[in-house]
C-alpha cells in the first residue's frame, strides 16, 4: 500500500496479528465533555480498488475515558487521496487532552464486493420478512 506520512505518524500494528494498525494526532488539544473534533493524522495513503479502510476507536480510549469515533467506523474509500482525519468525541463529563503523536483510532483495512444492483418490482420472500428493530425479542 502506497502511502505519505511524516516520519512517526505512519499507522503501526502494536503486536503481531493485530488488526487495526494505530493512527496518531498530529495536534494537540483537548476534547472537552461531549466535544466532538476532527483530528488529522497526517497520513495519506493510495489503496487498491476492492479494499476500504475502516477507522475504529481504540479500545482503551473507550473504555477508560469514554473517547470514541463518532462515525464509527469511518469509511476511507479505495479512490480518496487526501489526509485520513478521525472525528473522535468526548462521551465522559471530563476534558480529554491529546498530545502530538498520541494513538487515537486504529484503521482496519477489509476487502469489499461491489455488487451490481438490479431492478425488479418485488423481493423473493425470507424467514424474517420486513421485520426490523427489536423484531427477534428482549432476551
């Protein structure tokens, strides 16, 4: 994969078989309670057709102090050429501070089908119909 980074701010895997290499700010701020920002990672990158970047939260971040990716995941298509940016949001009651260099989402690449859709003017009948939220029950 082709790809434009200052040195530092390339995505990196931590442990052998992960799945998510890790994207780093390249600002520093603070992400303030129920704040939302749009973070650059300084990372460009050229994949081939038939895959797509997903952009995740960080598990830790999550869970400890309640910072998530607000479209989660983020979708960077085969075609984009520009800098990947993280729209992270504060979910906590406390300011959140974001050095330079910190880990703030994992990127996870996926291969994609691109499907050929066909019109018709009704759908072949399933076990679960049109039924849609909360229709398989509480438990």
């Amino acid at each position: 994969m082709l790809i434009i980074a200052e040195s530092g701010f390339e995505p990196t895997y931590a442990k052998p078989g992960d799945a998510g290499a890790d994207l780093r700010s390249t600002e520093s701020l603070v992400l303030g309670p129920s704040q939302r920002a749009l973070i650059p990672t300084g990372v460009r990158i050229a994949m081939p057709n038939g895959l797509v970047g997903l952009v995740h939260p960080r598990s830790g971040l999550a869970a400890k102090h309640g910072i998530t990716v607000l479209n989660a995941p983020g979708t960077v298509d085969a075609g984009y050429r520009g800098e990947i940016m993280v729209t992270l949001l504060n979910t906590s009651d406390q300011d959140f501070e974001i050095q330079a260099g910190d880990r703030i989402a994992q990127i996870i690449f996926q291969e994609v089908i691109t499907p050929k859709f066909i019109a018709v003017s009704e759908l072949p009948e399933s076990a679960r119909g049109a039924d849609g939220f909360g229709s398989t029950g509480r438990k």
